[in-house]
C-alpha cells in the first residue's frame, strides 16, 4: 500500500508537468505589426504585413533588417512561408559577423484570395547544412 505522501507528489508531479507544457507551447503572433525573429546568433528585425484580399493576392508581407550576429563565417538566412507552401528565401546575409541585409518580401497562395496563416524562420548554415534556426508562427 501507498503512504497518502508519495500519491500526493505524484500528483503534483503530473500538475507541474502540465503547467510547464503549457507554458512552453507557442502562441501564433496575430495582426500587423513588428516582428523580431531569432537567436544569439542571427535575427530578423522588422515588420509583418498582411494584404487585404484583392491586394498583392492577400499575402504575408516581411520586411525588416536580417542580422548576423556570430563571428564564425558562416551565413544567415530569412526564410517565410504560407499554409500549404514550402520556405521561401526571402533574404540572406554571408558577410559574416555584424553584417546585415534588408529583406522586403509578399508570401502568398497564387490560387487563394487571401492567406491567413503564414511563418518567417531565421536560420544559420554552415558547411554541413542547417546550424540553428528560430521559428515565429503567423496569423492574419
């Protein structure tokens, strides 16, 4: 038989696991306005736009200064997408620490009136491919 302490903190266990796996789920940034995507090591800096329907099809506007911010040589990239579409590149940074770029771009869905959700990624590559990367889900 269980002492009524051990059953107590198994409980208070499972509360604090919940809690906490609420806590850590991301919440989609909504409306126009600014956006800051990123890590230590590269950001995104900017604004998000969303067109209305009838106007540059309804998309995603991004526009901002993309930053590297490590010095190791390797390149940064902004990256956008739209529900139901891959990435797009939509600016990229090789110049190495403290280098930036503007990036000003529509994402949208050619066959949709209007998109509602949308998600601008910053990303580091080295030689091996992808290093790290920062992920901010969108929506109208």
């Amino acid at each position: 038989m269980r002492k009524p302490l051990r059953t107590g903190v198994a409980v208070l266990g499972l509360t604090a696991a919940v809690v906490v796996g609420a806590a850590t789920s991301a919440a989609a940034r909504g409306g126009n306005g600014d956006v800051w995507v990123g890590t230590s090591t590269q950001n995104l800096s900017g604004s998000i736009y969303w067109w209305p329907s009838g106007s540059n099809h309804g998309g995603m506007e991004v526009s901002g200064t993309l930053s590297d911010t490590a010095a190791d040589s390797n390149s940064v990239k902004a990256l956008a997408k739209v529900s139901g579409y891959g990435y797009t590149t939509i600016g990229d940074s090789s110049g190495g620490s403290g280098s930036s770029v503007w990036v000003d771009r529509v994402i949208y869905d050619p066959q949709a009136t209007y998109v509602t959700y949308g998600w601008v990624q910053t990303c580091r590559y080295n030689s091996w491919g992808t290093d790290n990367c920062a992920t901010e889900y969108m929506t109208r």
